[in-house]
C-alpha cells in the first residue's frame, strides 16, 4: 500500500455532510495501547489503516458513503491493508451487503478501538499531493528499470470506519 490514508480522506473529506475525516487504526481487538505506524506495518498486531468518517445523516445518507467506498474496497492486500467496512450493528452490516454484494472488502464488527494515526498522517495527502506524483514515480522507476508503466496500473487498496453524528 502507497499511503493508504491519503486518497479516501481526501475524498470522504469533500464529501458535502462529512464534518470530519480522521486516519488512524483499527480491527484488533487485543491492543490496549496506541500503536504507532512503525507497530502497524511491523505485522505484529491484527489492524488496518482506516479513516474514521463523522458525518450528518440527514445530508449524507450512510450508503451513499458506501456507495463511495466502493472505489477504494481491492481486496487483495496483506491485513494492514485490507479493505474493511467496520459495522456498529446488524443494520449496518445488511447495508453493506445490499448496496455492495459485489464487494471485496470484508465487514468486520467495529468492536475495537479506532486509534488515531500520528499528526503528520492526518490530511497527508492534501499536505503533499504536489509531491505524491514524483515520488511514485521515483519509486516505479528504480524497481521498473525497463521505464514503462504495467497495464493495467495497479489499483491502490483503503478503507473506511464510517461513524455517525
């Protein structure tokens, strides 16, 4: 994963109902501690990277946000990674699985802590956008050596806590 925080707070964020938009961990329910992003990516917990998404029902219904969702839910990455809708109840878990029957991503019980991330994750991609694009290629670049993109372009993998206010 190249940033899994980045891209769906920055859309969830310009989504009109969203107040807030936090980057942070969640999915083991084990941890009593915060973890940092290090602890995250070491393997050695159960989390994944999640944006906690606070919004007003009556702007923005909660499967809109899961219709939103949607684009980011490739279900093909390691459990830091892992496309997850995190549900409070049993109607949240029957959304999910009517307005996305198709999904990849897994619904998991939101019966740990969401823990936020660390300061410079918060609005990580609308601090370095500019800079995003140079860096991946930067990346790509030295492991690709023959310079050419692979077609397809993978897809990058996120997820979302939805909460709401």
């Amino acid at each position: 994963g190249a940033g899994c925080f980045w891209s769906p707070q920055r859309k969830f964020t310009s989504v009109e109902g969203v107040s807030k938009v936090t980057a942070g961990f969640t999915g083991d329910p084990k941890l009593s501690r915060n973890p940092s992003y290090e602890l995250v990516c070491s393997g050695k917990t159960n989390l994944v990277e999640a944006v906690r998404i606070e919004y007003d029902d009556s702007v923005v219904s909660y499967e809109d946000l899961l219709l939103k969702f949607e684009d980011f839910a490739d279900g093909k990455r390691g459990r830091q990674y892992q496309a997850v809708v995190f549900t409070d109840s049993e109607e949240e878990k029957e959304a999910v699985l009517r307005v996305l029957p198709n999904t990849q991503a897994s619904v998991e019980s939101a019966d740990s802590t969401f823990w936020r991330a660390e300061k410079y994750h918060q609005d990580y991609y609308s601090k370095w956008a500019s800079r995003i694009p140079v860096v991946l290629l930067l990346l790509y670049a030295n492991a690709n050596p023959q310079g050419f993109l692979p077609d397809p372009v993978p897809k990058l993998s996120f997820y979302a806590y939805l909460v709401g206010i």
